[in-house]
C-alpha cells in the first residue's frame, strides 16, 4: 500500500459539511464588511483552511490574498497561517521543495510570536514534506520535534495527528504497537470532539488491519472512514480512502477497484486536487496499459498530457515544474516493462513531445519577456536623461536669471542712491530741486517696486502652478495706464508715447501679465529711441487674433540681436548703458505670452528703428 501522511492545519475545522459550508458563506458575506484589517487577514486565512479540505484553489486563492496584507500590516501571525496554508496547497500539487519553503517560513514566524500550537503543527507538515520525499533521517527528526513539543500542550487535539503520522513508519512501528497507538490516538480525538481526526483514525486503523493481512476486515473500516468523510464534507480525505480502497481491491477485484479510482478521480478533478488526479490517472493508465487496453489507455494518456499542459500554466505560482519528474517516471516505467508494445512507444513518445513543445513555449515566452525588459530598461534610461537634462537647463536658467536680476535692479537702487546723496549736501540745491528730485526718487522707487512685484509675482506663479482665467479689458486704457507708469522717463528724454488703439478694442488676457508686457515693452522702446522721438502703439485685428505693436524710432537692431532676444541663455552685450537690464524682461514677456496662448516677436531694420509685436487670440 502506499504511505499515507496527514498535512496538519493551522485552525481547529468545523465538525461536519453542514457547518463548514454555513461558516464559509458567513465569512464570504462579511469579508466586505470587515474594517479591520487584521480581522480581515484571519478572515481571508480561515477560508483558505476551510477550502483546503474540498477545493485547493480555493485555499490558495484566499492564502495569497491574505499574505500580502498580513506583509503590509507586519502581522506576524497573519503571515504565518497563510504560509502554512500555501504549503499544504503545495504539498497537495506534490511540490514539496516549494512545500518546505512555506512551512519553514511560517516555523520561524510561529516561533516568533510564540504559538506553540501551531509550531507543533509546522514541524509535523515539514516532516511530512520530507517523508514524502522518502528522506527518513529528517523525518524522524521533525517528528520527534514535534511529538516532544505537543506532548506538553494540555489542550490541544494535535498530538493525535503526530501520532497517526508515526504509524506510518512501519520500521519503528509494529502492527501490534500500531494498534495500541490508534487507540490513543482516536481516545484524544473523542476528548476534543475531533471529527477530523476521528476519520482519520479510522482510516489509518483500515491500513494497519491491511498491513497485519486482515484484509476483509480492513476493507470495511476503510469503508466506514469513508462514510464518515462523506458526512463531514472532507473532499480530500474521500479521494484517499476512495484511493485506499482501488489499492486495496488492485489484484484481487480488478473491477472494484477501477471503479474507486475512477470516483476519486472524478472528486479530485471537481475540486481541483491536481496532484492527486494526476496520480489517479497514471494508475489508471498504468492499469490499462498492463491490460494491453490500447483504447483505454491511449485516453488516460490523453488526460496525462492535458493534465500536464494545465500544470504548466500554474508554474509561476510555485516555482518548479512538479509534474516534470512524474511523467518522465512514467516513460521509463512503461518502456521497461514493454518495449516490444508499439502503441505504448507511441503514446510515450507523444507524450515526450508535447513536453518539449511545452517547454520550448516557455523559453520562447521567457525570451520575450527579457527583450520586453531590455526595451523598458532602454526607455526609462532615455526618460532619465532627458530629466537629467531637463533639470540642467532648469538650473542654467534660475543661475543666469538670477545674475540678471541682480544686475537690473542694482542700477536703479545706485540712482535713487545717488539722488539721495545730493540730498544730503545742505544748500546745493533750491527748494524747487529738492522737490523735483524727492519726486523723481518716489516715481523711480515706485516703478521699481512695481516691476519687483511683478517679477516677484512670475516666480511665484513658476513655482506654485498657475490657472488662466482670462478677463476682458479695453486695450487702449492698459497702454495709457502703461505709459502713465513711464512718465519719468519719457519726461526725461522728451518723447512722447502715442497710443492708437480704439476704444472698441477688448482684448483677453491676465491684467497683471499683460501690464508687466505692456510697460516693459514701452519702456525699452523709451531707452533705444532717441531724445524728442515717438514711440507709437497700435493694435489690429487679424484671423484669430489681435496684434499689438510698440514701434520706436531708434537705430534698429541686426538679425543676430532679434534671435537672441527673448532667449535667457544668450550671451548679452550691450552698445549703451541704455540697454541694460531689458534681458530678462523680454524673456518673462514671452513666458507670460505663452502662458495666455500669445506669442512675441521683434522687426526691425537698421537705421530705421524697432516694432516689438505680440498677439494674444480673440474670445469667439
């Protein structure tokens, strides 16, 4: 017969179907309801426990919903019982080295917080995990781990499932010792009403019988295990014992015991139990096989491949092929035991090759995948760079703007400083002076404050983000209120700015935007004109959009100066002390132009003076 092991869980299961179905529906209704999230961890894991026992997907859906949460949380407990639910989901798909992984993470953890219950637990799933593997020495070390550590718990019903496990090693333990093991293990399953184990009690009493030759009486104890799974709703134990009984009646009622494996069969694949359908369908293909059944076994051949290919697609949840090795195993078997059968060559062969294939799919998928990643790697590398170079350009520009407005704002800081020096000197200047000169102090700082505020307010809206929320304004009123602000120095110079634009003239704009353009572009028309000149405004209309000129009657300007004017990294020289200080104005223009959907530009012809331009769209 072959070795049965029981996977222990993490929480006590409900005594029979009725109430694990009624405690499953009740947690999926409240799952959306639970606000707390450890509750919700315990929630998710206690589903996964109760599916573990009629539908493994189940259990490993809600253990992988549960995991990640409990990691977020750093819910040590949480993290625990999800892990040793993900090794029993592994250890039932017959991945024991992913098995391991799991049960040993949720070991430490347990340790951890203290849960001396469920480290009994984790140590027996683990030596579970390697007596699967037929690895014996470490088996037994577990074990005894375990069965020491539960032997000093006084309320816990795990002690009968250490022992069941112990019967199995049959080179320590007797049918005549087994017998008296069972008795005390089913006595601790009756005191902590263990229904669970109870059943499994009287399974592993049905292969003792078997194993001591009582084999009429072993057949109707495993029948009766069997009653008692189908009462409690155990989809997993019936598979077994349904196993049990094929295995048992294999020889003798060849008949018999195909109809229990085709019934477990049939529930393993109604419940997803992979492993096990895939080990039901070599045997009942092993079976036709030894029959020379060619149809027949040509069918479960059939269903082996199926079965594989879906294997395949489960891979990335456990890391390594575990239907690899049982159907390599297969192919060997069968070629020994019949080289000369043509059909069996052919059905292996088909087999091998459907694993290539398979197999050259995932390398072909995994090529894919990294040139995928080569390529997203290569993207985000040019997306840096262009940052990178973003924030250079960013940087140049706050170090040239800040030069500039330390240059521009020196120089009419040292006038006012200078006029207030004369001031100083008592009896050089007539009361008239004093009054023209405190006047042109006050208009001087006031424009300077102004024009402060204004780069003040850019900055501002540069850092902050803006929103353009346009409002309509008379166009001919802003260039007087513009010029007005400018009287000092067109007084100054004797030039006289003429503005004319209509009174119908509405144009959309921020006003404190299009001000700071209006006065910087009058004002540099001021510094490049000459004494007793004019400096004409005008507007039009023309598609889409209204166009404004400043035109000024200066010497004019080359192609090269035009291209570098609204440019903040060009290198600025300067014919006259006029011109200084009119750089970065030009460029916060042009910034506050595009800003309003506009647009800025300079004509000119040497020796026939300048026309700045700038046009804003009309408002349907």
């Amino acid at each position: 017969m072959r070795q049965r092991l029981l996977l222990l869980i993490s929480i006590a299961v409900p005594f029979c179907l009725k109430a694990q179905l009624k405690e499953i529906r009740a947690i999926e209704q409240q799952l959306s309801t639970i606000q707390d999230s450890v509750i919700y961890v315990d929630a998710l894991n206690r589903l996964g426990m109760l599916y573990h026992l009629n539908n493994i997907d189940s259990c490993f859906y809600f253990s992988r919903k549960a995991l990640p949460v409990a990691e977020r949380l750093n819910y040590d407990k949480g993290r625990a019982d999800a892990l040793n639910n993900l090794g029993i989901v592994s250890m039932l798909k017959h991945n024991t080295g992913v098995a391991l992984k799991y049960f040993n993470s949720a070991l430490t953890l347990y340790r951890m917080v203290g849960d001396t219950s469920n480290e009994c637990q984790a140590l027996m799933n683990i030596a579970i995990s390697f007596a699967t593997d037929n690895k014996m020495a470490e088996y037994r070390q577990y074990i005894t781990s375990s069965y020491q550590l539960a032997s000093r718990l006084k309320k816990d019903s795990i002690l009968t499932y250490i022992i069941l496990n112990n019967i199995n090693d049959t080179s320590l333990v007797k049918p005549d010792s087994a017998f008296a093991l069972l008795r005390r293990a089913k006595s601790i399953a009756l005191k902590y009403k263990d229904e669970r184990g109870l059943i499994a009690a009287t399974e592993f009493t049905g292969e003792v019988l078997a194993r001591a030759g009582h084999a009429g009486e072993a057949l109707d104890t495993l029948k009766t295990a069997l009653q008692m799974a189908e009462a409690f709703g155990d989809e997993y134990e019936r598979i077994s014992l349904l196993e049990d009984l094929g295995d048992n009646y294999a020889g003798v009622h060849d008949t018999d015991a195909i109809g229990f494996y085709m019934q477990a069969l049939a529930i393993a694949t109604k419940s997803n139990y992979r492993g096990l359908q895939l080990e039901l369908t070599q045997k009942l293909y092993d079976y036709y096989a030894s029959k020379k059944d060619a149809v027949h076994s040509a069918d479960y051949a059939a269903m082996l491949i199926a079965e594989y290919k879906d294997y395949q697609q489960q891979l990335h949840q456990f890391g390594v092929d575990y239907m690899d090795y049982a159907i390599k195993t297969s192919e060997l078997q069968n070629l020994k035991s019949d080289r000369n059968r043509n059909i069996s060559i052919i059905i292996m062969l088909s087999v091998l090759s459907a694993i290539i294939i398979v197999l050259l799919l995932f390398v072909l998928r995994g090529q894919r995948a990294r040139k995928k990643y080569v390529e997203l790697l290569q993207q985000r590398n040019e997306q840096a760079g262009n940052r990178y170079a973003e924030l250079q350009s960013k940087n140049e520009f706050n170090n040239r703007l800040i030069s500039i407005l330390a240059h521009d704002f020196r120089q009419p800081l040292a006038a006012v400083k200078g006029m207030m020096s004369l001031l100083k000197e008592p009896g050089s200047l007539s009361e008239q002076e004093i009054s023209l000169l405190v006047n042109k102090i006050e208009t001087s700082s006031d424009t300077s404050l102004e024009i402060f505020d204004n780069i003040l307010h850019w900055i501002k809206k540069q850092v902050s983000g803006f929103i353009y929320e346009p409002a309509s304004m008379q166009l001919n009123e802003l260039v007087d209120e513009a010029a007005k602000s400018l009287q000092y120095i067109t007084d100054k110079f004797n030039i006289t700015v003429i503005n004319n634009i209509t009174d119908a003239t509405i144009i959309q704009a921020d006003k404190e935007m299009l001000q700071f353009v209006n006065r910087n572009l009058i004002h540099n028309a001021v510094k490049f004109s000459p004494a007793n000149a004019s400096i004409t405004v005008s507007a039009l209309k023309k598609g889409n959009e209204i166009i404004v000129s400043v035109k000024d009657e200066g010497k004019g300007m080359s192609k090269e100066k035009i291209d570098s004017l609204f440019n903040i990294f060009s290198k600025r020289q300067y014919a006259s002390d006029k011109e200084k200080g009119s750089g970065v104005a030009l460029v916060i223009c042009k910034d506050f132009l595009e800003r309003m959907q506009g647009r800025i530009w300079a004509e000119s012809e040497q020796g026939k003076g300048s026309t700045f331009l700038y046009s804003l769209p009309l408002n349907d």
